[in-house]
C-alpha cells in the first residue's frame, strides 16, 4: 500500500516504488534502485510502501509529529473499541500518556494509516 509525505517528511531507510531512501535534504531524496543504481526523486508528494516495515513504523511517527504526540517512549497503533465513545471502534495511536484516534472505517492498518497521514496533511495538526 502507497502513502504520500508531505515535502521533507522521507527519512533514510523508507522504501518507495522506486527504491529505498538513502538520504533526504528536503528538496530531494536518493534511493537506491533495485538494480544498485542511485536515483535522485523530487521530495514533494512522494510515495513510500506501508507494506514495508521499517516505512509503516517512520510513519506512524509522522502522524504523531504532525498531531504534537510524544513518540519518544514508542507507539502502538490498534484498532479498539472507541475510548471516547463516539464510534463503535477507532484506531488509536497510542504513546505513554496521550493518544490519537481516527475512524474505525477499516480493519486495515496500512490502509488506516495512510487515511491517517492523509488526513493530517490536508488538515494540518489535529488532536
């Protein structure tokens, strides 16, 4: 599953269709190709694979930047029943002492977090 970042979000070691990152300064990223070839790609809308490990859990640490959570003790993200009573469940990105939600409108993690880093670029930072 492919999930766009905002311009200077990728970080080294995300993968992307065209490869894995190498290096990111903001305006460009370096991947390195399947065939051992570096690439440089433009930084602004780019796509990285959620299928990938190491992608999913960078990115699942975008959503907390982007909504001000402390990820620092590390994150768990699941699918609950809504703790806020408003849905019948809710993903939940949860940190030592806050969490986030969003919709309960899959049972996907990938899919609901790229719903999650979508939602937090259109509507800038949402607690």
């Amino acid at each position: 599953m492919l999930a766009c970042l905002d311009p200077g979000e990728a970080l080294p070691g995300m993968l992307t269709p065209q490869g894995r990152v190498l290096a990111a300064d903001g305006s460009a990223v370096l991947v390195c190709t399947e065939d051992g070839h570096t690439e440089h790609l433009d930084d602004d809308g780019l796509q990285v694979d959620l299928d990938d490990r190491a992608t999913f859990w960078m990115c699942l640490d975008i959503v907390a930047r982007r909504t001000e959570l402390d990820a620092t003790s590390g994150l768990l993200w699941q699918l609950q029943d809504d703790p806020f009573g408003e849905e019948a469940v809710a993903w939940v990105l949860e940190a030592a002492d806050e969490v986030r939600t969003r919709d309960g409108d899959t049972e996907d993690p990938l899919e609901s977090l790229a719903r999650a880093l979508a939602e937090t670029a259109e509507t800038g930072v949402r607690k």
